[in-house]
C-alpha cells in the first residue's frame, strides 16, 4: 500500500485505537517522592501534559514508555505493561526531551535505522513517509549533526513515527523551535490526533498546550492536580470568581444593574467597558441577558477573561 | 549485517576514542620488531612483551575501549534510547553489539600479538596467540559490555579489574588467577603451541571453561539488565 499524502496511513486508521491506562502510579527515588499516585486513561487525541518543572512530568512520560518501573500501581497499554515488555513499541512511539541522536547518520539513515528495526515490511517507503510527515526531505541526506535544534527534533520525531505507531509520547516537543517549527509540529500533533492516535505532549509553557490540545492533565508536585478540557476544568473551581470583559450600549446603567445581581461579586467601570466578577459562571451567563433584555441595553461584547490556560493553571499551583 | 551492528559500528568508528586503540598494538609489533632486530634472546624479551605487554594490557585495555563502547557511550549520551523503543527482544539488541566488540578487539589484537609471537618463536605461537587473544576478546568484551548496565563508570571500574585485579594481585596473591581472564588466555594459548614464554598457574580445563562461563555468564547478564533499563528521571 502505497499513498503520496503526507498524513497518517489512511487504513491504519481502521486499526483499534489504543489505550493507556496508569492505575495508582508511583515513583519515589529513596525518599523524595517524584509520582504520587496518578490515575488516568489516555485516549484517542491529542492530551497535554502540563506543570512547572520538577513536577514529575517526565518521570511519568518515562513510567509510560516502558524506562522507568512504577514503585508502586501499573501502567498498561492495551492491559499489557509497558514495563520490560519490548513488544509495546509496535504501538508506542516516543520522543525523549533529552537531544540525543546518532549525530554521524544522516535524518534519511536515522529514521531508515528505526524502521528496520521494527522490522517493517518496506523501510525504505516508511521511512520516506515518515520524513515527508515532518517536512525534512531537503535535509534528509545531510548529517544530524550539522542540524539545527529544531531540525534535530523533527528527525526524532520522524524517527518515532516511522512505523506509525497508535500512541506517541512526546517529552517537552517545542523545546528549541523557531515560531514557524513551532507551528508545524502543533498542526502535525493536531492531525496526527484527528487520525484517532493517542498524542500525549508534556510541556510546562501554558501557551502551547493551550494552542494544541483542550485536554490537559496538570501535574503539581508529583500529584494530578487536574486532568480534562481546561475550560470545563476553570468552571469546576466555583471558589474562585470568573472575570468577564463586557462591552454594550450602555456600560454604566448595566453596572448598576449588574450590582443587583446576586451571582455578581463585583464590577468595575473603564473606558474601554466593564470588568465584571462573577460568583456563579452559570448564573452569570444567564442573568445577562436577562439584565441586558430588561433594561434595553444592548450587549455587544461578553469574553470571559480568565479561562486561558495560565489562569486556571496559577490557581491550580496555588491551591 | 544487522542494523543494530551496523550502527554500533558506525558509532565506534564515528567518535574520536576509537584512535586510542592504535598506539598500544603498534607499540607492541615495534618492540617485538626491534627486539629481534638487535637479536636479543626471544626468552628474555618474550614474556615481558608478549605477555607483560600484549596479553596483560593491549588485549584488555582495546576490549575495555571497544567493550564500553559499543554500548556504554550510547547510554551515557543517550542515544541507546533509538534502539530500545524497538519492538526487539533484549538479547537481540546485547549479541549484535557483542560481536561487534569482540569482532574489533579481537581485530586489533590478533594481528599485532601473531607478528609478535612470530618473531618471539613460530608461526604456531603467533597462530596460538591470536587465537587465545580472540577467545579473550570475547570473554572481555562480555564482561565490559554487562559492566557498562551494571554501573555509571564502567571504563573506571574495567580499569580497576584490569590494572588492580589482573595486574597487581595477580602477582601476589595466586588465588586471584582463577578469576582473571588474563591468566585464561595464557593458558590455552600455551597448550596450543607449548613454549618456555608462557606461564600460568592456571590450568588449562579450568580456563577453557572459565572462559566460556564468563563470556556466557555476562552476556545473560547483560541481556536481563538491559531489559529492566531505566532512564535516569532529569528535569531540564
């Protein structure tokens, strides 16, 4: 089988998508403690490991990719453990954070090197697919070592794709890479995701999660703090109040009206339009345009201010 | 040729150390050579080169080199991360990389060590010493190999086995010989071709099976620490 266009094989896609599941994880190195006790279920899309460095991020990537054993729960793939099980990387593919490549090959030699050791039926045509999928057939037959950062990642990465693996695991992916690189690996993760592969992506630059994946799963100091769709995950923290940015016809009759409403905790009057605090997101979003309705003023902007990443991220470091 | 010894090969030839194998071979052919050449009497210069020199640092100090290198550089600067995110079984992964170290060592040593024993005595002692040096280098090799998984340092502590334990007790305390593949390799290359050059109290079966338990011992070794291969867990 044979396709000139660069995405995923088309009939790998009928292949069951795969699962990882980590159940009770552990790992402590003599006392410190690096994992303590994570549980999730990593599933078809694009996931994005988030934390502050030294949360434990790559220790779990590591537990997940067979280098590293548990101290204590399990890590499965399918139900089989990654852990002294080879057989995994048929399904697993993985890109370390550390830079390290064969530096005398060249990308075309690296990237055929790993297909051949997967033993694939036509290396030389995986290993062509594999680079086109990163956009590095210019360079492919120069040695890595004369490569750029971001040159470098994209050959590994070519590398760990090139037997078109069900889960791929990246470790800090965007580390080194220029705006337009930067752009290039999101939208392959983004396709390589709508594909029905399971990408888990580990990062501790909020912008980039944001950018590429909704799902994330926020490491704290060994713990999972939170794991989901980060805007559903913001809306859970009812402790904290929602800020909105409100523009209409009419700012300051809306902000005495507002200031009736029980949901709203407070509002604040600028030139540009109305910061307004909200107790209850619910309620908030409800009442709004029964307010507006009421007292005829038109809304003509509502944007919720604080549901980026790194908002919901400082609350969950804090907490 | 597989693609796991196929990219050690290219590793080992590929970094600047492998020029450190060339001295101590050429060192060992020119002394033979010169000591011939001034005829001085092959029992005088015979056992302090070819087994003072060759056998006791050559042979183990290019296995170590090569030994460590197959495998030990790629884990300490990373690289053996490719080859172990394969679908392989571990021991296909621990022999190709065998064979290459064995392959070079033996490559290295042979030659130099069958000149030497040419010109020290025959044919038959160079043709013995070759190839009790090649059973050597696979036995070394083994052992360098499991030692680049078994700990952080394993060029600091071949070099502990080679120089403390072969080298300096071997000499004082007899017991030691047992467990030193330098007195193995002296002793099957002396049955092979019996000369007054070689001398060991090591005897010949116990040597042929020794070696063969080292070299097999290690590699399993090996191959089971391989598969419980952990990444150091970093944080940039």
């Amino acid at each position: 089988m044979t396709t000139t266009s660069a995405a995923p094989r088309a009939g790998a896609a009928t292949e069951t998508a795969s699962t990882l599941d980590l159940a009770g994880v552990s790992r402590w190195y003599g006392n410190v403690v690096a994992v303590n006790d994570v549980s999730m279920r990593l599933g078809p899309g694009v996931t994005g490991l988030l934390g502050p460095n030294g949360a434990g991020k790559t220790t779990l990537l590591h537990m997940m990719a067979g280098f590293l054993a548990p101290s204590r729960g399990a890590v499965t793939l399918d139900g089989a453990p990654t852990w002294r099980n080879p057989d995994v990387y048929r399904r697993l593919g993985l890109v370390s954070e550390r830079e390290a490549v064969h530096s005398f090959l060249s990308a075309y030699e690296f990237v055929l090197a790993s297909a051949k050791l997967h033993r694939l039926p036509d290396p030389q045509e995986a290993a062509r697919r594999a680079i086109a999928l990163v956009e590095m057939e210019s360079a492919q037959d120069r040695r890595i070592g004369t490569y750029s950062k971001g040159m470098r990642q994209r050959a590994r990465v070519a590398a760990a794709l090139v037997h078109d693996p069900q889960v791929l695991l990246l470790d800090e992916p965007f580390n080194g890479m220029d705006p337009r690189q930067r752009l290039h690996m999101m939208d392959l993760l983004h396709r390589l995701g709508d594909a029905g592969r399971t990408i888990l992506f580990s990062s501790h630059i909020l912008e980039e999660v944001e950018q590429v994946s909704g799902t994330v799963q926020v490491m704290v100091a060994g713990r999972l703090a939170a794991s989901g769709d980060f805007r559903t995950i913001r809306r859970l923290m009812t402790n904290r109040p929602h800020v909105f940015a409100v523009r209409s016809t009419d700012d300051r009759a809306l902000a005495v009206a507002l200031m009736a409403e029980p949901s709203v905790t407070g509002v604040e009057l600028a030139r540009t339009g109305l910061t307004v605090r909200a107790g209850d997101y619910g309620a908030f979003t409800r009442a709004l345009p029964r307010i507006a309705l009421a007292k005829g003023i038109r809304v003509r902007q509502l944007v919720p201010e604080d549901e980026s990443l790194e908002s919901v991220f400082s609350y969950l470091v804090e907490a | 040729m597989s693609t796991v010894s196929w990219i050690t090969a290219r590793g080992l030839f590929g970094r600047r150390r492998f020029l450190l194998l060339f001295p101590l071979p050429v060192v060992l052919v020119l002394l033979a050579v010169l000591s011939r050449s001034f005829g001085v009497d092959p029992g005088e210069w015979g056992p302090p080169v070819l087994v003072g020199l060759g056998l006791a640092v050559v042979l183990p100090v290019v296995a170590l080199i090569v030994g460590t290198g197959v495998l030990g550089a790629e884990i300490d600067d990373g690289t053996v991360v490719h080859i172990l995110t394969k679908p392989l079984p571990r021991w296909q992964i621990v022999l190709p990389k065998l064979a290459v170290a064995t392959g070079v060592t033996a490559a290295t040593v042979a030659v130099p060590l069958y000149v030497a024993g040419v010109l020290a005595d025959s044919v038959r002692l160079g043709l013995a010493l070759a190839a009790a040096a090649c059973l050597g280098a696979l036995a070394y090799s083994a052992l360098f190999l499991a030692l680049s998984l078994l700990t952080r340092r394993p060029v600091l502590l071949g070099l502990v086995y080679v120089l403390i334990w072969e080298g300096l007790l071997g000499n004082f305390v007899s017991g030691t010989k047992v467990l030193s593949i330098q007195q193995y390799v002296i002793a099957l290359a002396d049955r092979l071709a019996p000369t007054g050059l070689l001398e060991t109290s090591v005897s010949v079966p116990v040597a042929a099976v020794m070696t063969a338990l080292v070299s097999v011992g290690f590699t399993v070794l090996a191959i089971d620490r391989l598969r419980s291969f952990s990444v150091a867990g970093e944080t940039s």
